[in-house]
C-alpha cells in the first residue's frame, strides 16, 4: 500500500536532535510535523547505544527556551564538580575531585540518553500531540525529487509504504545521514555535502557496554555497594597495554536503573579476541579479582556481552553544506532542506558537545528563523553562514582539548597533563594574558566555539614565545 501526501515538516530521526527540532517549530507555531524513527519507542534500551548526556549550558540553551530545563534537572545528577572514585586492582579506594569542572559555569546535569529523549517525547505527549506525530517503527528508505518538491518514502514496520512531500525536510539521522547522502547525490560534481574528515587521537577506538546491575556490590561486605550518583573508574589486574582495561562508570539519578560500564581500547586489544561466553567470564575474573563478579554478572549478561560487537569512536567530521533549497519553500512551494547535529558534524565524545552542539544548533536555528519572521530561503541562508564557522573550530577543538583521556597512551596523557595544568596556573597569575585550556573554556556557554578556539590558539601562541624566550636565555647564559 502507498499513500502520498503534503506534509509541512518531515524530520528524520527521532533522536534528541529530531525530537528536539520538532518542539522549536511546534512552540513557533509550526503543524503538521512528522517524526520518523526506526527505535520502537523513545525509551527504547539499546546496551552497547546507552550513553550519558552532560546537558550543559550550551544544551540548555534550547531546555530553556522549551521550558524543560527544571524537568531535566529532575531526573539528572547536577555536575557542578566532579567527583571520581578509582577502585584499584587490589581493592583500595580513592576518591578524587577532578579539576576538569569550571566551578563558575552554569550547571550541568547527568542522565541517560534514553531518559532524555523520553523526556522530549513526553513534551510532545503532553502539550504538542496536535502538531507533532512520532511515527516509530519507521524507517525513511528513498528520498527523491520531483520538479521543485523532494518525495520522502517511509516504511512502517517494514511493510505499509507512505510518500510524504514535506515543505521543509529535516535531516537529524546521525553520521550515515539518508538526508545528507540524497543532497550529495542531487549535486552531482559539488562536494558541499561530503564529510571532511581530520585526524584524532581517540579516532578508532573501540567500546563495548557492560550492564551491571543498580547499586552493585563493591565487595563481599553486605552493605558495600556502589552509589548511583557517583563515577567510578574501575581498574584491571593486567599490565599489558593490550590486556589491561578499566571500567568507567558515569553518574545516574535513579538508584533502581542498571548501571553501564565503558570498556574503551584499540582495535588489538585483547577483548576482542574473546569469541565465547567462557573465554569472556574467565577475562574478567582475572581482570577484576577485587570485585564479587558472580554477584555482578549474569550468565545472561556475558552472554550478551560476547556477542556484541560493540561499536567505534568516529572522526572527526563535518560538510561545508548545511542546507539545499528547490523552489519557493515559504511561498508552499517546493522543499527546503536542513542538516542538524551528526548529520553534517561527527567527532567522539571526548568533550561532550556531541548532544550539546546538535541542541544549540536547533537554538540558532530558532533564533534566526525569529529574525526572517520564518522565512526559509533567508534563514536557512543565514543560518549556514553564522553556524559553519563553529563547527569547523569545534571539529579543530576536539582534536586538542582531551582526546588522551581513554589510558591509550599513558605518556600523552601526561603531556597533556602538564599543558592542562600550566594553563590553568598561567591563567590564574596572569588572567588577562592567559586562557584557561580549551576543555574548560567549552564549558563557558556564552562562548562560541570560534571564540573559544581563538582564544586557546592565542595562548599557544604565548606558550611558544615564551618557550622560545627561555630558549634563548638559556642559549645566552651558555655562550
């Protein structure tokens, strides 16, 4: 079977970007918008995809507008510091304020990403059902055009078909974009919606996820058990860098809600060699003698455990084009089309802007869709000229600001360390010298990302002169 028809909104994706782009449009008056998604339900658990968000400020930035931000704070663990216990290989204890925090910044919050895109579909729930359709279960297969219109053909549960022809289509459907892939096909030569890839330290690494269960014990100590609210590094009995492995565990509000361990390494390391349930079990017996495993893990759990395949840190990516327009969108009149978050810039989550840039380009978007009263052609416009200098300096920002922090080379680590922390002394001595290092300043919201990156090469640049003037003293003394 095949329906067609005329759709104001189609957004592909039904993600935080999608869901979120659907509430601006439907609080600026928009209708008739169409959500598609291939997860059957906006809380859908996906193991190996059960990351947590850091709402910052940046994120915020559209909570606020959409007037959630007090529900978010509701269900997440506030991040005004940080606070980090590493359990040892021989089961000591030690747990440490990181100074990776700005204190001055405007609250963050800690929650799954499937409590927050439950969140967002739960506002649509309550206040937008009149406008805004969520169509699960589905799966956007074909999009092509037709004169000045694009036809976007949807399967439903992988059988009814529907051909939807949207006056503004959305692409919020992450780094293999369906939306993305079509603009790059209909330019023929252009590259405008090619990804631009760039080199990163944390590129290629490999994760799997381990479910544990809430408030799992730390020891055979009845009452020893872990606290939701708290991060945890848990380390391995191994040395060698391709057998040895850690545990990291992020805050969660909820007591009762299962917790996840990242297990993040090169592609050779040892783990994923384990081909069977027995091989897997005996791994992690050797590796974490300090913990009560039988108490932790499941026969079901480690069952699904090997045969996940896990997943990979992207590079760091993005296109130089944000939208293409057929026709006269505003006058009804052919389909203007938008790229939003992953679907035109994809790094690892070293720094946490992943979630946090793709609200903020929906806040911008917003913004200037107020000053052109909604007109599409000068919006969109203006939108890829204000937003496409920021994520090229976000693209350079991931590549500097912490891509270390996963153990896979301790003496960079360190390297980065000492920068870090000079950084943040000279900035301390001599504030109008000296920025604070780039991971902090990204917590500054009120900063883009061009300032920020301006102001962290402003500083290498001193660095240098300075580096160069001990050189040369040095030098001098000598002779």
């Amino acid at each position: 079977m095949s329906d067609r028809c005329k759709e104001n909104v189609v957004i592909i994706g039904g993600g935080p970007a999608g869901l979120g782009a659907a509430l601006m449009l439907a609080k600026r008056g928009w209708e008739d918008i169409k959500v598609i998604e291939q997860r059957p339900t906006a809380d859908y658990y996906e193991p190996d995809k059960s990351f947590s968000y850091q709402i910052d400020g940046r994120g915020q930035k559209l909570t606020d507008l959409l007037e959630i931000t007090p529900k978010l704070a509701d269900l997440s663990v506030p991040n005004t510091d940080f606070y980090f216990t590493i359990i040892q290989k021989n089961g000591t204890r030690k747990t440490i304020k990181l100074p990776i925090a700005d204190s001055k910044r405007k609250t963050a919050y800690w929650l799954p990403r499937a409590s927050f895109v439950q969140l967002l579909y739960q506002e649509i729930q309550e206040h937008w059902q009149g406008s805004i359709k969520v169509l699960f279960n589905t799966k956007c297969i074909e999009i092509n055009q037709k004169k000045e219109d694009l036809e976007v053909i949807i399967q439903y549960h992988s059988q009814d078909r529907f051909t939807f022809t949207p006056t503004l289509l959305i692409g919020c459907d992450g780094l293999n974009s369906i939306v993305r892939q079509t603009l790059y096909q209909l330019e023929g030569e252009s590259n405008s919606f090619e990804m631009q890839k760039f080199p990163s330290p944390s590129s290629g690494l490999r994760y799997k996820v381990i479910t544990l269960p809430p408030q799992f014990p730390l020891s055979e100590q009845e009452d020893d058990l872990s606290q939701s609210t708290m991060a945890y590094g848990i380390r391995s009995a191994f040395k060698d860098p391709k057998k040895a492995i850690s545990l990291g565990l992020l805050p969660f509000k909820n007591p009762n809600q299962p917790r996840t361990a990242n297990i993040i390494t090169y592609p050779d390391h040892q783990i994923w060699q384990l081909k069977t349930q027995a091989e897997v079990e005996d791994f992690f017996q050797q590796a974490f003698p300090q913990l009560p495993l039988e108490k932790i893990l499941s026969p079901e759990e480690i069952a699904r455990f090997t045969s996940s395949k896990g997943g990979k840190f992207p590079i760091p990516q993005y296109c130089e084009g944000l939208y293409k327009i057929w026709g006269k969108p505003e006058n009804n009149q052919g389909t203007a089309v938008l790229l939003l978050g992953d679907a035109f810039h994809c790094f690892p989550p070293d720094i946490g802007q992943g979630v946090n840039s793709a609200l903020e380009d929906i806040y911008i978007f917003q913004e200037i869709l107020a000053k052109t009263e909604d007109n599409l052609s000068q919006a969109l416009t203006r939108y890829q000229k204000l937003r496409q200098p920021d994520i090229k300096a976000l693209i350079r920002l991931v590549q500097i600001s912490y891509p270390w922090q996963y153990n896979q080379d301790i003496w960079q680590k360190r390297l980065w360390s000492i920068n870090f922390f000079l950084r943040f002394a000279l900035n301390r001595l001599f504030p109008f010298l000296f920025s604070p290092h780039s991971f902090l300043l990204i917590q500054n919201h009120e900063l883009s990302y061009s300032e920020i990156l301006a102001k962290s090469n402003r500083t290498t640049q001193l660095l240098s002169m300075l580096g160069g003037l001990v050189i040369l003293t040095v030098i001098w003394q000598i002779i």
